[in-house]
C-alpha cells in the first residue's frame, strides 16, 4: 500500500550486495515533515535502506535491488536521474566528513556543482544553511579556514548544513551522533527538531533513546526485515512484535 | 653503552642471542645504508672535482667550437630542455587521463586487469627498445623525420608508465569517503573527480611525473635515433628540427673524439646532473608545499 500524502515510499524493496541479501521486501511510508527513526541491531539493514533513499546505494558495484521506491509519487530508481535524487533527498553521514576544503567551500560545494555560480546567491546560501545548523554563530569570523580545525561536534553541523544548502526536500541521517559527545550530540537533536517544520527526515540511529527523543514515528529493523512500524510513544510503550520489545528492553542488540 | 645491574631476566641465553641477532643485523643494514651513501657520494664528488672547472659562464652560454674540443654546450643544454617540455606536454595529459579513468571510471574486469598489466610491463621495457620503437613509428612510419617532436614523443611514451603509476596511486589514496561525499552533494562523476579527488592527488601526480620526466631527461638510448645530433652548433626553429641534446652530447664526446679535455667532458656530466636534480628537488619542493596546503 502506497498512501497518497507520503512523501517518499517504498514497496517491497529488497537489496543485496553480490549474494548476499541485505534487505527483504520492505514496505513502509515516509510522511511529510515527520522525522521518521530507524532502529535495530548491527547488520539489520537500516543503513542500506537509507542509502536506498537516496540512490547512494548503488555506488557499490555489488549493489542490487528489486522493488520501488517513490518520492512524490514518482519511481526514484527509474523516473528520476542519480543526482537529481540525491540534491533533492540529502544524506548526513556517520561520522562528521568535512571535505579537505574551508567551511565556505564545503558548504557551497553542492549548490556550485548544481551550477549556481552568483557569489550573492552563494553567501545567501552559506549563511542561511550555517544559521539552520545553528552553526552560524561559532564560525561566522573563519569561513575560509580548513573545515577540519572544526570540533567534531562542529564538524558534524558542518556536515548538515551543507546537505541544507542543496535546498533538499528529505535530510537522511546515518547515525549522525555515532562519534559525538552527549553535549554535541544533543547540539545535533536540537537542530534536527528545528529543521522538522522544513523537512522530511529519516534517522538511522542506533541509540534506542535518541529515536524515542528525536522521531515521531520509529521503524524496527531486524535481519533485512521491518518487523514493526509505529508512532513513537506507541512503540516505546506497546510494542506489538516481541521482537521489538526483546530489542527495546536491551535482550540483544 | 650503560650497563644495569640485576638483569635476570635479560641474562638468560635466549634473551643473549636475541641481542646479538639485532646487533649483527643493525650493523649490516647500518653497513648497507653507509655503501649506497657512499657510492653516491663519490659519484657526485668525482664529477663534481673534475667537471666545475669546467663550468663557466661561456660554457652554458656559448656553441661548441673546434669540433667540440672547445666552446660551450648552449644547444645541447637548451635542446634537452625543449625536449623535456614537450614530453611533459604530450605524457602529462595523457597519463592522468589514463590513470583517471582506470580508478575513476573503468570497472574491475579482466580486461582492466590487462590493461594495467600491459602497464606495469611497459615500465619494464629497455629504453634502447623504445628508442627503436620510436624510430619505426614517428621518425619513419609517421615521416616526423629525426626532430625533437619524434625524440619527446618516444620518451612521453616510454614515461607513461611511471606516470600512469604514480597517478593511479595517488588517486587510489585518496579516501572512499570523500567521494561518497561529492556524491552526496549531488555531483556527478567527473565533477567529484574534478573538485575532490583531482585536487587532493595533484602532490603525487606532480612527484611522480617530474620523476619519471627527470629519468628521461638522462636517457640516452630512446633518443639517439630520434632525435639526437651529432654536431649542430644552431638551435632548433621548430619541432620538426635535430637538435643536440646533453645525454647524446656526453656520449659523443667521451666515446667518439679523441683528444677532448677532461673539464670539457665532466662539466657536461656536471650540467647533466645538475639538471636533473633541479627537476628531482622541484619535486620534492612541489610535495612540501602542496601538503603544508592541504591536510586530512
């Protein structure tokens, strides 16, 4: 089932590298503006559902997939051009991976290589998405020193704002706090939830509290399958499968 | 050495004979170095000695006169330098592109596999056979005649490989990630090679490719049917003009006329190796900056 006010969907999809198969006929619904959580155990196939959303999956040449997977109703693996969907659905990595280049230029690296070359429009660009990252303020005086002399924590921000400066529709996070410090990674949240009036976004974490404090409704992955998927309070309190509450009450994982 | 007391442990026989074991080996690994050092050294030192006397601002500057007994090594010197450019000019791009899209574009198959193979092998292959290969395609099948076009054309050839190497090396270090992340960003192939990857291989590109340049500047045998003259005291006008150039010139005279003096012979040497440490310094010069510039 498709629902028609979704913003991104996916239908049956199964993935594998080489032979072996890493997703198993996942269906599930992304809505608009919610933050949906992704949660499991090492190897359950949450990252590569994530990098399914944005066609980073398929830079392995291992990489194959069946099944849809829809952005505004329309087929991302066949509709729509590999860039087109990763400017339009953007990614923050685990661990925080400024460029070797200066905080201004890893900003504007995506808009330039979307062809955008008026400087005002750039330093538009920069200071907008360094203000949505709430990063603005720390590095306002040293936009062209190396982004690397960033703090991790910094880094990471870095790191959303310039997914933010492509102007995308979805932000996919994965495991943004893995490297982070409780004082960074709650820096990290709180831009999240700022963002949630903008953006539709998918956060793989493996921390079962930070999905219960960040998302609105939380996806369980186990061993390339969804086991359940419920609103966030719902889940946390009444899981359905006993997986998911083995899972939740820390039985394995 | 210190000695301390009360070493039990390191008393025991197993314990001494490990410490002898590392003494010889420090020794002969010291004694290896010290020989490599020493060669090279000497080698310098000798040319040095015989040939600066032979240095003067005439001999740089001035045509060779006398049948070469007199005069300077102007053409020869200024020959081996339009040669050096113009294989940089004909390997460089090509090289890089090659080493681009063997790492970049080009999937792991068998024919991949051979291809780098071939290249590999190339590196492999004598200069004087190049020289030959040289004289059969560009001097005569592609009626370049002896010039300085077929001479770097036959040495861009045979430095291909060490460049192909070296920049499918260095663009290899770069790391998976940042690719990714250009990716990412929504850029495509070429542009993440073009504004993360190219940039950050560029220090050994360069290093690579001025090596592997410096080697062909020394080399005698690719050049000696493709380009060399005998005795041209006029520079060359255009491509398609002989010129003389120092690695041919040197051999001339050390072998083929008699009666030549000493200083007349080192101090070509000299001016020989000095120009290609030039170009080995620049190199290292080059990687300095260029990783003072950039770090990860």
């Amino acid at each position: 089932m498709v629902a028609s006010d979704a913003k991104m969907a996916a239908q049956e999809w199964s993935v594998w590298y080489g032979a072996t198969q890493a997703l198993r006929a996942i269906t599930l619904d992304i809505l608009p503006r919610e933050i949906l959580g992704i949660i499991g155990p090492a190897n359950s196939g949450k990252t590569s559902f994530l990098r399914s959303l944005n066609r980073m999956g398929e830079l392995n040449p291992r990489f194959r997939c069946a099944g849809r997977i829809w952005l505004d109703g329309k087929d991302l693996y066949q509709g729509l051009d590999s860039q087109q969907v990763r400017c339009r659905v953007g990614i923050v990595f685990a661990l925080p991976l400024p460029l070797p280049l200066s905080i201004r230029e890893n900003v504007v690296y995506g808009p330039r290589v979307r062809g955008i070359r008026d400087r005002r429009r750039l330093d538009q660009l920069l200071e907008q998405s360094l203000r949505a990252a709430s990063l603005w303020d720390e590095v306002k005086d040293r936009l062209d020193l190396p982004a690397m002399r960033l703090s991790g924590g910094q880094q990471q921000r870095l790191c959303i704002a310039r997914t933010l400066a492509m102007e995308p529709e979805v932000i996919l996070f994965d495991e943004p706090c893995s490297g982070l410090d409780p004082i960074s990674t709650a820096k990290v949240e709180e831009t999240m939830v700022q963002l949630k009036s903008r953006y539709t976004m998918v956060l793989v974490t493996n921390n079962t509290k930070q999905a219960a404090r960040v998302s609105d409704r939380v996806a369980f992955f186990l061993m390339g399958e969804l086991i359940e998927l419920d609103r966030t309070g719902v889940m946390f309190t009444t899981p359905r499968d006993s997986r998911t509450n083995d899972y939740l009450t820390g039985r394995f994982g | 050495m210190r000695t301390r007391p009360a070493q039990n442990t390191a008393a025991t026989p197993h314990w001494r004979r490990a410490r002898a074991v590392q003494r010889v080996a420090f020794v002969a690994l010291g004694l290896s170095t010290g020989l490599v050092a020493v060669t090279s050294l000497v080698v310098v030192g000798i040319i040095l000695a015989r040939g600066a006397g032979g240095l003067s601002w005439e001999f740089l500057t001035a045509m060779p006169a006398k049948g070469m007994r007199a005069g300077g090594i102007f053409p020869a010197i200024v020959g081996t330098l339009e040669l050096v450019g113009l294989t940089i000019a004909f390997a460089l791009p090509m090289g890089v592109a090659s080493a681009i899209y063997l790492t970049e574009y080009a999937a792991d198959t068998w024919v991949t596999r051979l291809v780098r193979l071939a290249i590999v092998n190339l590196s492999g292959v004598p200069s004087v056979v190049y020289g030959l290969f040289g004289l059969g395609l560009f001097v005569i099948f592609c009626r370049f005649g002896t010039s300085l076009l077929a001479g770097a054309l036959t040495l861009a050839i045979m430095t291909l490989p060490v460049i192909i190497t070296a920049s499918e090396e260095a663009l290899r270090s770069v790391p998976m990630s940042f690719r990714e992340v250009s990716h990412s960003l929504g850029a495509s192939r070429w542009q993440t090679v073009r504004h993360t990857v190219l940039p950050l291989a560029v220090p050994g590109i360069m290093t690579g490719t001025i090596l592997g340049i410096s080697r062909a500047a020394g080399e005698t045998a690719p050049i000696l049917f493709t380009v060399a003259a005998f005795y041209l005291p006029r520079l060359p006008q255009s491509v398609f003009d002989q010129a003389m150039v120092l690695p041919y010139h040197l051999y001339v005279i050390s072998t083929q006329i008699p009666n030549i003096p000493q200083t007349q012979r080192y101090g070509t040497a000299l001016v020989l190796v000095l120009l290609v440490l030039a170009l080995n310094l620049s190199a290292v010069v080059l990687r300095a900056r260029f990783r003072r510039r950039r770090q990860w």
